[in-house]
C-alpha cells in the first residue's frame, strides 16, 4: 500500500480517489459494523457525522456518495438510542444535534428533531450542569456551532466572541502538542462553519499570527509524516489567508505522494509492517481503523480546492 502520485496530479485527483476508497467502505461507517471490529465510541454516531461533514463539501461530480451517506447517518438516527441519547443532554449532546443538524443542511431534516432540541434546551441547557470542561471556550464554540446548524437559539455567546476566548493567534507553536494542534483546527473549522464564512479575527494582527502559526504547524507534521494534522492544517491554512504559502505546497505534496493506491491516507498509528501480517478481513479492519479519519480529512482539504493543480 505505498504510497503513490504522479506528475500533474492535484487535489481533484486525491479527492476522487479517497471518495471512491470511501464509497467502497461505507459500510464499515455503520456503528453495527464499528461496534463488531472496534471498541464502541460514546457517540456511536461519530463515523457517520465525519461522513456528513465531508458530504455539505462536496460538489455535484460526488452526489451519489453523499446520497448514500446521508442515507447511513438517517438509519444511526432512526434508531430509538439516538433520541434516548439526545434527551439525556449529557456530553454528547452537542455530537447528537450536530448529526441532525447536517442532515437538516444535505435536505433531510428529521421530523422531531427541533422540537426534541428545544425541549431539552427548556428542561436545562446542557451547560448548566456544574462539569469544569464545559467551561471551556472551545467546548462552548462546538455547542454553538452545532446548535447554529440546527437553527435553535441558545443562550451562549456569539461566535466572535467564543472565538475570541479560545485565543489560538497567541499560541506558542514550540509549546503545541498534537491534542492543543486539533483543538486548533477545530476551533478554525467551527467558527468558520468549515470554511462558509469568513475567519472571525478581532484585527489584521490577529489573522496574521494565527497564519504564521497555521504554516508553522504544517511544516512540523509534514517533516513527522502526521498526514491527519498536514489535512486539517492545510484546510485551516486557507481559511487564514495563507494557502498559497510556500509550506502549504510542499504539504499538499507530501500529502499527494503518501495517499495509497487504494485511495487512503496513512493515520498516525498505520504501519505498513503491520499491515503485511495480515491478510483478509484482518487486513481490511486493520487499514479502516488507522486510515479512514486521515482518508476522510484530506478529502475535505480537497475538496475545498478541488480542481487545483499539485505540481510534483
């Protein structure tokens, strides 16, 4: 599964063939088929609510691929867990009203669902409840952003203003580890709705030292080989006003020569040893695991640049 490009390759290639790696795999998105391989998720949503956001990117070259995935999040919401999930209004409310919200957005609102928010939203905000993570300003941003999907009005604070709080222009790129790296990019993609609208910085200052660190961090996981970062960086890159920098290139690059023949990406823990010891399902389950969030990310990287050249 080495990675492979070729010359005049661009995004337009690395997204085609990470959906066409997807599409082959959708099954393995359904929590019955996560649950049977990998240890189940809090959320049993979380694969299909990576699918949707991937989807509300694409254009009409992928329509039958976003059909099919929206397909999939409506069974994970049929099922009567879900509502049960919602209406607890635990820590992961914010992931089960972010997965109706897409839905709402690709055109396939769920019958209940507004009312069942606003109900548990009446009964008690689910930041109310006295948990010190809840506090935080990127937390209270992922709420927001996944209720301004659905619609529903809540009592947080405006987006600037949450963006503002999370202060990521005057983070310290020596002193960022991998977890404050995605708290980073999500933070971007949250307040911009995955690059709908425009970063909001409280001055030029502000957009510049966010890009500076942005670029600062793209060559740190390029030069490590962590292409889930290099994706979710070089997404963040353009939406900071730095996407034509000289870092964003040769990351785009060093993402285009590591995408597999396949169609994947490599993830953090894929070793190609690995992978060589097994063989069948054990093969397949091994590469789904450790490359289908980085395969996913980079085709949303793509996507936002689709039909750009990626010169060799």
């Amino acid at each position: 599964m080495r990675g492979t490009t070729s010359p005049g390759s661009g995004t337009t290639a690395l997204l085609d063939r990470s959906i066409g790696w997807l599409t082959e795999h959708l099954d393995w998105f359904r929590p019955a088929t996560w649950d049977a391989h990998f240890p189940p998720r809090d959320f049993p949503g979380t694969t299909a609510l990576e699918l949707l956001l991937l989807c509300r990117s694409l254009g009409p070259r992928h329509r039958d691929f976003t059909a099919a995935a929206a397909d999939l999040a409506e069974e994970v919401v049929a099922d009567p867990a879900f509502l049960d999930g919602l209406r607890a209004a635990d820590e992961q409310f914010t992931y089960h009203a972010w997965l109706v919200g897409l839905l709402h957005r690709l055109g396939r609102p769920v019958p209940w669902w507004r009312a069942e928010i606003a109900r548990v939203l009446r009964r008690g905000e689910p930041w109310d409840a006295r948990a010190p993570w809840r506090d935080f300003p990127a937390w209270q941003l992922e709420l927001r952003y996944a209720l301004d999907l659905c619609a529903v009005d809540c009592r947080l604070p405006a987006v600037p203003d949450l963006f503002a709080r999370c202060g990521i222009a005057d983070r310290d790129p020596a002193l960022v580890d991998d977890e404050t790296a995605y708290e980073i990019t999500h933070v971007l993609f949250y307040a911009t709705d995955f690059g709908r609208a425009p970063v909001p910085f409280a001055d030029e200052g502000a957009r510049r030292r966010t890009g500076q660190l942005v670029l600062a961090l793209v060559e740190r996981y390029r030069r490590e080989g962590h292409f889930d970062l290099v994706a979710e960086l070089l997404l963040c890159a353009a939406l900071t006003g730095a996407g034509g920098a000289a870092a964003t290139a040769e990351g785009w690059r060093r993402l285009l020569a590591a995408q597999h023949e396949r169609g994947t990406l490599p993830g953090p823990p894929f070793r190609e040893a690995v992978l060589t010891e097994r063989s069948g399902l054990g093969a397949t389950s091994y590469v789904f695991r450790t490359c289908y969030h980085t395969t996913v990310v980079s085709a949303l990287a793509a996507a936002a640049r689709d039909g750009e050249e990626i010169r060799p």
